[in-house]
C-alpha cells in the first residue's frame, strides 16, 4: 500500500471515530428530529415540549417525543391533535382530540390496557390537580375527556395508549394507519393554558408514606433511573393492614408518576390482577407489588388509586430516584 493510500484510510478511520463519538455524546436514544418550540399547528394549538435543560435538542427547540414519556405530540409516527380549546378557571369542560396514525388518518383501533383503550391524565406544570379520567371515542376517532373545573395556571394533558395489531401492521379495520411493526405503548400529550392569577404549590419533599381519606400508604423500593427494578406499596388504616382492597381497572391498584424537572410520564404496571374468577376472593392488599421503571433522576410525583369501601382513593407522594 503507498503512503497516500495510507493517509487516506487513516483519514477515514480517524472520522469515523470522531463521529462514533459524537454520537455517543449525544446520547442518541431513538428520538426523532426536534420540532421548532412554540411553532403552532394549522389547528391553534401548540405541541407539548420538554421543560427540562439537557434534552438532546438545540436551545430553544424540543426534541420529539420518546413513545413512552409524554413530552411531545408526536412520537412514532402518531400524533395527538385536538381543536383550539378555551379554558375557563372554575368551569368544566369537554376535551377533544384525535390519535391519527403514520398514514394520516384517525385511529379508531386500539388495545385493552387496564380494562380501558385509552387512559386520559392531566396535571399542571407544578404536578397538583392530578386526573385520571377515561374518554370516550366516537366512530370518527374523535375521543372526548369531560374535564372538571382546572385552577388557572399551564396543564399538560396526556393520552396514553398501545394502538392494536391491525392498526400498526395495516391490517383490520385500521388499514391504511400502519407502519409494519409490532404494537408499542405510546404516550402522548398537548398543553392547555387555563387564564388567571396562578398560585404555585412547592413540591413536596421525597417521603416514603403518605396519607389520605383514613388510609396511610407506604412505598418501598430503591429506584435507579433507567433501571427496571420492584417497587411495593403497602395499605393500612389505623395502623391495621387493609385486606379489602376493591378491584379497580382490572387489578388493586393504579400508579401513575411525573419527572418533577419536565412532567415526563411513567406509569408503573402493576404485577397482579384481580380477582375474577367467581371462586376467588374478590379484595386484594394489603402489599401491592409493581413494575418499576423511571428514565430520569430526580424527584418524581407519584400518585396511587386505590379502590376501598366502595370508594376511589387517590395518594400522593413524591419519590427520590437516583442517577
């Protein structure tokens, strides 16, 4: 080999390193390419966008939305769009929106999840006023969450959703919308503004329990972002275990968490269903045992529905995660 064909490979190799390691300082973790932030959509509104410094995006810019994290409208080629809404502070209202998928068109098609097709969460930007409501879909694809009276200030609304077989292969009655692969959880979100004077409520420090209604709630687990790992949650009422624990959504228990840094979603699946054979009992508790798996360090907002005396509970603590 002469000498000038030897620099030249030693060119080549030395740039391919060089890009190998930019890459990897980017951390390149399957996002897509960022959208302009506060860019509006030909309906009004704008796309949700991460709040935290650090994101691999240029400054100003959101980067695109990771499936499962909720940051963006977009993620996978399916989009959350909904009509120029109008909040007003103290009064209830109905929400719409439409998954469409990769092909453009509404998806009307979609998994079971805990007994529902699509989970509907809302919360604002200082994680107070959490709700977990579940929208109905009209033929069209239309989806509409009922809203209950929102306090002023900026919320992020979420839907969270696995699009079925059919959908994402082209197949079925979602023919058209797919992308050729294998169906994946998706979680994608909007923000609405509600107008007023906004009174911020700090974030709780990290503490392990927590009480609400009568009810004290303990969580146990030592978590490590990126890290899959158990997470238990204990129930007791002056101080005695609850056994009678109700089924709700298809098991004892529902635990969804928010990134104090960006609202970034996790919901935390739980590891035993229901009873529903007609020789079971029925009730649950009082450890309830969940797989967990939170992508960022830092504090996370978690929050428990638990169904007891007939009534729906919800608990809420904030947890430490660490790097």
């Amino acid at each position: 080999m002469t000498s000038t064909c030897r620099r030249t490979v030693a060119l080549v190799v030395t740039a391919a390193a060089v890009l190998a390691a930019a890459l990897t300082a980017c951390g390149s973790d399957g996002r897509t390419a960022p959208a302009m932030a506060g860019m509006p959509h030909r309906d009004g509104t704008h796309s949700a966008a991460p709040a935290t410094p650090g994101a691999h995006s240029m400054p100003g810019m959101p980067a695109a939305g990771v499936p499962g994290d909720g940051l963006s409208d977009t993620a996978a080629g399916y989009r959350m769009t909904s009509p120029g809404a109008q909040a007003m502070p103290g009064v209830p209202m109905p929400y719409r929106f439409t998954i469409t998928g990769p092909g453009g068109a509404p998806v009307t098609d979609f998994a079971v999840e805990q007994t529902q097709r699509l989970h509907f969460y809302a919360i604002r930007s200082d994680l107070t006023g959490f709700r977990h409501l579940h929208p109905s879909m009209a033929p069209d694809g239309t989806w509409t969450a009922q809203l209950p009276a929102l306090s002023p200030g900026t919320w992020r609304l979420y839907a969270s959703f696995t699009p079925a077989v059919s959908t994402v292969t082209g197949a079925g009655p979602a023919a058209g919308t797919g992308m050729g692969a294998a169906a994946q959880d998706l979680v994608l979100s909007r923000t609405l503004t509600v107008p007023g004077a906004v009174h911020a409520t700090p974030l709780p420090r990290p503490a392990p329990s927590t009480a609400v209604d009568g009810y004290t709630v303990t969580v146990k687990g030592a978590l490590s972002a990126g890290t899959a790992g158990p997470l238990t949650v204990d129930v007791t009422r002056g101080g005695a275990p609850v056994t009678d624990l109700e089924p709700y959504l298809g098991a004892y228990a529902h635990l969804t968490a928010f990134h104090a840094g960006d609202q970034a979603l996790a919901h935390l699946h739980p590891l035993d269903e229901a009873a529903t054979d007609a020789g079971e009992d029925p009730h649950g508790g009082p450890e309830l045992a969940f797989h967990a798996e939170l992508s960022k360090p830092g504090d996370w907002r978690l929050f428990l529905q638990f169904k007891a005396g007939g009534a729906l509970h919800t608990a809420a603590l904030t947890l430490r995660v660490a790097g």
